[in-house]
C-alpha cells in the first residue's frame, strides 16, 4: 500500500508526474489552441469565399483556387519525387564500409546519429523542398491559364514567323518549367552531392580514388541533366530576343532583335544550342566510361565558347560593323520596332497632319464667329473647383467630395448634351462629431447625393462659384429622380454593417432622417460561425457579441470601385480613375480596365506607373499599376459597380483583344458582351485618361514612321509640365467638347499638347474623340506644327507678366486672397492655336475658388478680362460684336449695341441688376464683386443718360431711369 501519510514517496510521484486530471486539462487546451490556430487560418478563406459568393463571382474564387492547388500539389509534388529519389539513390549506392581513413571515421558519428531517422529525414527534407516549390509555383497561376487557354493573335512576328500568342501566352510558361527544372536538378544534386559524400561514396581528402564508379554515374546523368537543360535555354533564347529589352540611342526601352542580335547573337545561341547537347551526351557516356575526363572538357569548352561566341564575337559585330554606319544597319531593325510598337499601343492607326500653326484670316469677326463654334469653353476647371463644391454643398462635416472632380456629359433643360462637372457627396468619418465603433460603422454608412455643375458658365451666389444643375440634400435638378444613399465610393473604405436593428443616418436637413439598408449586397451575419470568422478577419471581436448585429444584418467591405473590379477580374489593370455616372435612376461608377502583355515582339516598352504620372497624381488621384511594365495594352473591358448595392459588371468593349479572349476562356461567363452595354450607358462612356497618356508618351516617338528620322530623333517631342501648378510634373489631358479640324460639329475629346524636345514651343496637338457613342470613337489626330508657335508654358509666362494680371494680384493682397490658375485650354483655331485660361481667386471671406478673370490668348495677343465674352472679344479685337456670343458666366455686361426706347430700357434694366449684384457683394464682403458691380452700374447709367431723347420729356433723369437706392449704390 502506497504511504498516505505524506513521507517521501507520495510527494514524489505527485509533483513529477501529474494527475489524469490535469494531463486531460492541457490535452484540451492543447486541442483548442491548434483549433484556434485552424480557425484563425481558415477564416480568412472563408470570409473570402463568402465575399466571392455575394458578388456573384464565386467562378473567379474557384477557378483561381483550383489552379493554384493544382499547380501546388503538382510541382511540389514534382520537386519532392525529385529530391526524395537522389536522395534515396545516392544512400542505395553508397559503397560497402571497410577500414576507413580518418575523413570517414569523422563522418562515422553523423551517420550513426542520423541512422535511426533516416525515414523522418527524407521525408522532412521532401516536404520542405516540396512545401516551397509548390508555392513558389502556385504563384504562376495567371501564365498557366494563359498558358493554356491562349488565342492566337492573327499575328506573326518579323523575325521567326511565329504567332504573336506564343510570345504572350507560351513562351513565358516554357520559361518557368526550364526555371523549375534547373531548380530541381540543382537541388538533387545538391542532395546527391552530400549524401554520396556522408556515406563514402565522395572522398575529398582520403587516398585512393575521389568518388565510386556508383557515384560518378549518378551525378554524372544529373549533370547531363542540367547540361541539357541548358541546351534547352539556348534554343528558347533564340526566340526571347524577339522581346529582349535594351538600351538604344534611337529610344528608350528597347524591345526586339537589332542587327547584332540577328546577325551574331542568333547564330551564337544556335551553335551554343549543339554544343550543349554534344556535352550532355558526354557525361550520359560516363555510365560506361566511368570517367569526367571527356564531359568535364565538353563542359569547358561550353564555357569558353559562351564566352567567346554569344560574348565576345557580339561585341565585335558591334564594333567593326554596327557602330561604323549604325543608321544603315539598323534601319530594317526600328522599323520593325515602330511597327510593332504602333500595333500594340494601338496607335497605328493615328492620324498625323501639319498644321501651320498661324492664322491667315484677318477679318475679326469672323474668327470671333468661329472660335463660338470651335469649343465649348470650360471654364470650371474639375482639378481646382473641389474645394468651392465641399464649401457649398458639403452641407455637413461627415461629408467629402473628391479632390479631383470627373467631366461628363448630361442633358440640359434645353435637351442639349453639355459638358458637366460631377462629383459624389460621399462619407468623411474624420469629420463626424463623435468617433466610436458604433458610430463609425453601424450610424454612418453611407454618402448622399450626386452635385453637378455647367462646366462652361458660372454662378451668382456667390458670383464666379459653379452654376449647379444638381445641388442640395436630397438632391434636386436636372439629374431628376435616382438613388441617392452612396454605399460604395472612391473615399468609402471602411467597412460597415447595415440591415440590423440598428438604424442608419440617412441625411439631416430640417431634421434627422434615418433609414435601414435594403440592398441584398454585403454578407449576411445571422448565424454565429459567420460572425465569428468576420471577428478574426476584421480584427474586431465586437462583431461576435455586439448587440447592434442581429437578424438581416449584413456587412460591407471591398467599397471602392477600384477593389472591387480588382478583386472579380485580378486579370485585369485598373484605371487611376473611377467616374460616376447617373444611369437608369441609379449612380454607376464606371471603371476603365486593360488588358495586357510584356510579351509582345519588337514591341518597345513601358512602365505604366511612369508614363501616367502628371501633375495631378501626387496627391489627387491615383497611378495605375505603378511598376507594370507592358508593351501591349488595350482598354478591353468597362466595368460598372453600383453605387447603392455595390454590384460590378464587366462589359466586353474591345471586341478583337486576344488577351481578352484567353481571360474569357480562363473565366467563362464573367464578362458580358459589348451588346449587352445599356445605351444610357453607353451615353457615359469615354475615352479612359491613363490610356491617352500611355499613347501620348509613346507619341512623342513613334509619330515618326521614317527609321532614319526616328534614329535622328529630330522630331522627338515631350510632354511639357504643366504650367498653371507651381508642383513639377507633366499637364494632364483635358475632357473638351471641341472641333478638331475638318470635322463639321464638337466632338467630347480628350486633349493634350506636346512641344519639342528640349524646347518651350508648341511641337504639336493631340486629340482623341472620347465619346464612346461616336462612330469616330477612339480616333486619334495629331496637328505637327510647322511653324514657331508659343507653347503652354510661355504663354503661361507671358500671362504671368502681364500688366492687368500684376495689377490684379496687386489688388488681392489687401484681401488677403491668393490667386489660382485653371487648365489652360488649347484648341485649334482657323490655322492658329486659341489659349483659354479661367482664373480663380481664393482666400480672404471666402476659402475657396471662385472665377474672377478669364485670360485668352491668341497669335501675340493675350488678354486678361472679366469674363470669358470679354476674352473672346478682346483678344480678338471685337467690341460690341452682333455675333452670337458663347454662353457668358453671370456679370458679363458685353452687349450689342441698341438705340431708343429699347436700349433705354435694357440699360435701367442693367442697371438695376448691377445695382442687385453690388448689395449681394457688399452682405458677402466681396470686395472684387462690388468693385465689379459699381463698375457695370455706372456703365448703365451712363448708357441710360445716352439713350435719353434730347429735351426731356419721359425720360427724366429723376424718374424712370434711376434704379432704386441709387444714392446709396453710386
């Protein structure tokens, strides 16, 4: 019987050995912390495929699942066989143990020690070395779907006459298996190495022979495996020249074969190519010979012949042959390049003209006539007038508008499209008046309302802010009834959990008004395992236990357009720049994605990141796939993501993409076809900006088609900075509804200018037709300037140094306002260039921008007026012109001249309007504005006195002709 009387034994046993009870204890906990761990790594898969599931895109989550299991378990597999079978091989022929010298009885202990887990050893070592490959494969999912669901291209490169698609879509899987396998064979023998040495089969330092016969074969045919392998390498470097990049003096990233390429490289690789195969046969042969004396001097003779045949004989064709008459020589070479290029950058089909850049006409009026017709002006500039929208129609603090407003198109009350500055009242949690989780994400939810304005006139209260057609909360106007509550937005990232008993704000104004989601978007939280795995993927426990979740709540997130189209089609690149559009009731945001390939032939290429930066891009609006270098893109795909239900549809747009196709087969019923585009929607869609730029910077070259003029590079242009930000950085295009010459009616056009290269001077004009219901959509003109002609910049510099300006900046420092300048609008003008510019004023009573001053310049004019009218009349020299003047902002006083009664009346009538204005700016303590109104009263009053008949009569200068509070108004 044990001693329970508490001697020494008892006390033993009980402490270094616990009881059932606590052994079962951490067995449980145990169980749970590796249950935890599974729960924790499985919720993140879970809650994704929930996410998929909701947005109807769950093929997406399956098919991209598959594959990467697929090619986990195949190449891990693979690479495990491979090492695991070296292994397992070099122990099998590992020599018999006789007397062993003084390196193997070293060696003794480690095999002894590793004797009794050899079993657990190979398999740990397979399942790491395998565990790697596997993911490292899995990560080539995209070139395996490409791989395999590849469309031809219709295309053959120059060179070796092979389909475009096997540069695409083959060769870059070719070029992953011949990694993955120089990766396995390098390993096992690696392996092989080392085990044969642990087991005697390799001698470094004892007598006698260095490796068993056993043991020479066996590295000798993984050798023979490599060598081959690099045979293989060579043949397929033959065809990567066709998409080699290099440096070149005739432009900047390079793609394609040159003439040393073809004529030394090429052969260089095709030679290496037999050499190599000739050494992988000689140490196959070492099964037999049992010797590396004959594959080791195949191996360096393959070295040396690297060295002096794909090295060294290059750089003497370079040399001796290129470099004496390299124009000459490489002729053949950049046109096919420029071919290439303009082909996939889809530029080919650009229509380039000269353009004298000088007016001929010298009748006034009749250009006055035409620049009414040559574009419709807009003065509202989207990159500056942000700030006048959140002052004006913010209406509360947990509201934003973007910093960058969009251009669209709308129907005004007069059925006419016009150009229209739009922006989302979306949710700013920063500025709510309590921050809590509660609040941040049960309370606030959502934004409201779409607010537009003309983007060719302005408003009156105040003057020179936008003229809405679309304001207040609710909103009202021309947009007419739609849904307003915005539940996914380009600010909207956080998320939210709406549906539940707890109510949401809706708005206020004239009260609190609240509301409960009704969308079936987001994920249901009902049930607990759903609740639990958003816990752990949010981070957030609340969501576990929190009372304000309950029955028909649901959570939101992936909120932004851009993560959304991101997420159900990651085979595509999204555009920096989301737009909203009201279509059929409902605000869509419309997303420009590409498609595209760094596999193109001869085509040159380029870093998307870089060549759609601009001035705007610091800190207004994003760069699309900052380091995705591509030499082929095409805007293949508009997507839509509703504003209230978050719903995202995917439309075919370019009908002929290859790409697209190979993406269509990988992901079946993903995306809709171009006929299925509502034509509402239709209405909206434009030209995408980060394309234009792409095309634009690759313009600045390949407008040239003559080889030896594109060597020169005489008539290299760039993108010059944009002049009206004091920040450095390339000007932006600009949405216009212009008339490009030749054309007969506006067209909504996106528009840029180039100057060239190392000079101020405009080199050239861009535009592409950006109305995707045109038949002409997506035509792209160039004007090249033939004369010398001031560029974006010196006019800037001239409107800088001008008189009425310096005055007018004089006149702000007593108001403590600052000045602010707009885009600077180019347009093609009767064989000239007219330069619109609307200038701002901000600061003093009033912390945001208003439009004050119009500049316009045109030849060697530049003016500086009060309205755009103004402008147009002065610098082209018209006073008091009877042509049809272009929608005018509110103020402008510029009228035709009238006589008798009816002028008497249209002057009391101005008078009194002045009169008005002038009271609205004086409450407003807008000095400007009152300045401008007194001006324009005494002007009528002056036309009243002129217009009065001689002698009297009813036209007493105390009666009718003298508005109201004149006294107080002079």
């Amino acid at each position: 019987m044990p001693d329970r009387g508490g001697g020494p034994t008892g006390p033993r046993i009980r402490v270094g050995r616990p009881s059932r009870r606590v052994r079962t204890l951490l067995m449980t906990l145990g169980v749970l912390a590796v249950l935890a761990m599974a729960f924790v790594m499985f919720a993140g898969f879970w809650t994704d495929w929930l996410w998929y599931r909701s947005v109807a895109y769950s093929s997406v989550f399956t098919t991209t699942l598959w594959t990467k299991i697929g090619l986990f378990l195949v190449f891990g597999l693979l690479m495990a066989v491979a090492i695991g079978v070296n292994i397992w091989l070099a122990h099998r022929l590992r020599p018999p143990l006789s007397a062993m010298s003084l390196e193997q009885q070293s060696l003794d202990r480690y095999r002894m020690s590793v004797a009794p887990y050899k079993k657990w050893v190979l398999l740990a070592i397979t399942a790491l070395v395998g565990l790697i490959a596997g993911a490292s494969a899995s990560g080539q999912w995209r070139t395996w779907l490409m791989y395999v669901n590849g469309v031809p291209f219709g295309q053959k490169d120059p060179q070796f006459k092979l389909d475009v698609s096997f540069y695409a879509f083959d060769l870059p899987w070719y070029r992953f298996l011949l990694g993955f396998g120089f990766a396995a064979v390098v390993l096992s023998l690696i392996a092989a190495a080392v085990t044969h040495y642990l087991y005697g089969g390799l001698r470094v330092t004892s007598p006698g022979a260095r490796a068993t016969g056993a043991a020479t074969g066996h590295l000798s045919v993984l050798l023979g495996i490599f060598v081959s392998l690099k045979a293989v390498a060579y043949w397929l470097d033959r065809y990567g020249l066709a998409v080699k990049s290099s440096d070149f003096k005739a432009t900047d990233n390079w793609t394609g074969l040159r003439y040393v390429d073809a004529n030394a490289y090429l052969p260089a690789k095709t030679i290496l190519f037999c050499i190599a195969v000739i050494c992988a046969v000689l140490f196959f042969a070492t099964l037999w010979r049992r010797t590396w004396q004959l594959p080791v001097i195949g191996f360096g003779l393959m070295v040396l012949s690297a060295i002096l045949i794909g090295g060294l004989y290059p750089a003497i064709v370079q040399k001796f042959q290129v470099q004496p008459n390299e124009q000459a020589k490489e002729a053949a070479f950049i046109q096919k390049n420029i071919d290439a290029t303009r082909d996939a950058y889809d530029i080919d089909d650009a229509q380039v003209d000269d353009y004298s850049g000088k007016s001929t006409t010298t009748d006034a009026a009749k250009l006055r006539t035409s620049a009414n017709e040559a574009a419709s002006y807009r003065v509202m500039d989207p990159n500056v007038v942000s700030p006048a929208f959140q002052q004006l129609q913010q209406r509360r603090n947990y509201y934003q508008f973007p910093k960058t407003l969009d251009v669209d198109r709308y129907k005004g009350e007069d059925g006419k499209e016009q150009d229209t500055v739009i922006g989302l009242r979306e949710l700013n949690l920063d500025g709510l008046p309590k921050r809590n989780w509660i609040n941040d994400h049960f309370t606030y939810t959502h934004g409201y309302g779409a607010i537009a304005a003309r983007g060719t006139t302005t408003g009156t209260n105040p003057a020179g802010s936008p003229d809405f057609t679309e304001s207040g909360l609710p909103t009202t106007g021309e947009l007419g009834e739609y849904e307003q509550r915005i539940y996914y937005g380009e600010k909207t990232e956080q998320y939210s959990i709406v549906g539940g008993p707890q109510k949401e704000l809706d708005y206020e104004e004239d009260g609190e008004k609240t509301t409960s989601y009704k969308g079936d978007s987001g994920v249901s939280l009902s049930n607990a395992f759903n609740r639990a795995a958003y816990a752990v993927s949010m981070s957030e426990p609340q969501i576990l236990y929190s009372g304000a979740i309950g029955e028909g709540s649901r959570i939101l997130y992936n909120r932004t357009p851009k993560e959304r189209v991101e997420a159900v089609a990651p085979w595509l690149t999204i555009d920096g720049d989301a737009y909203p559009a009201v279509v059929g009731k409902r605000i869509q945001w419309v997303v420009d994605a590409y498609t595209t390939t760094n596999g193109y032939p001869y085509a040159s290429r380029t870093t998307l990141g870089d060549t759609t930066a601009d001035s705007l891009t610091t800190n207004q609006r994003a760069v699309v796939a900052q380091q995705n270098q591509v030499n082929y893109i095409r805007n293949s795909v508009k997507a839509t993501v509703d504003a209230y239900t978050g719903k995202v549809t995917l439309y075919e747009w370019d009908t002929e993409d290859p790409v697209l196709k190979t993406w269509r087969k990988a992901f079946p019923g993903t995306v809709k076809s171009r006929g299925d585009i509502p034509q509402d929607l239709r209405d909206h869609l434009r030209y995408p900006q980060d394309l234009f730029k792409v095309q634009r910077e690759l313009l600045t070259r390949y407008h040239v088609e003559d080889p030896a003029q594109f060597y020169s590079g005489s008539d290299a242009w760039q993108v010059p900075d944009d002049p009206t930000n004091k920040e450095p950085g390339a000007v932006p295009p600009y949405y216009l509804s212009m008339k490009m010459p030749g054309q007969d009616t506006q067209k909504f056009s996106l528009t840029t200018t180039f100057t060239p290269r190392g000079r101020p001077n405009l080199g050239a004009f861009m535009a592409v037709d950006a109305d995707a219901a045109s038949k002409d959509y997506g035509t792209i003109r160039l004007l090249r300037v033939t004369t010398t002609v001031k560029g974006p910049g010196q006019v800037q510099s001239e409107l800088n140094g001008n008189d009425d300006v310096a005055e007018f900046v004089r006149n702000l420092k007593g108001t403590d306002s600052d000045i602010e300048y707009g885009n600077l609008l180019t347009v093609p003008l009767d064989g000239g260039f007219l330069y619109i510019e609307p200038v701002y004023t901000r600061g003093g009573t009033q912390n945001y921008p208003l439009l004050r001053k119009v500049a316009a310049s045109y030849g060697s004019k530049i003016v500086f007026e009060n309205s755009l009218g103004e402008a147009l009349n002065a610098v082209f020299g018209v006073e008091g012109s009877d042509t049809t003047e272009p929608e005018e902002p509110p103020g402008d006083t510029t009228e035709p001249p009238a006589t008798g009664d009816a002028a008497l009346k249209k002057a009391i009538a101005d008078a009194q309007k002045a009169y008005t204005a002038g009271e609205t700016a004086l409450k407003e303590q807008d000095w400007e504005a009152y300045g401008k109104a007194q001006a324009d009263l005494q002007k009528a009053l002056e036309r009243a006195a002129a217009a009065q008949p001689k002698g009297g009569g009813a036209s007493d200068s105390e009666g009718a002709t003298k508005p109201e509070g004149d006294d107080q108004g002079s």
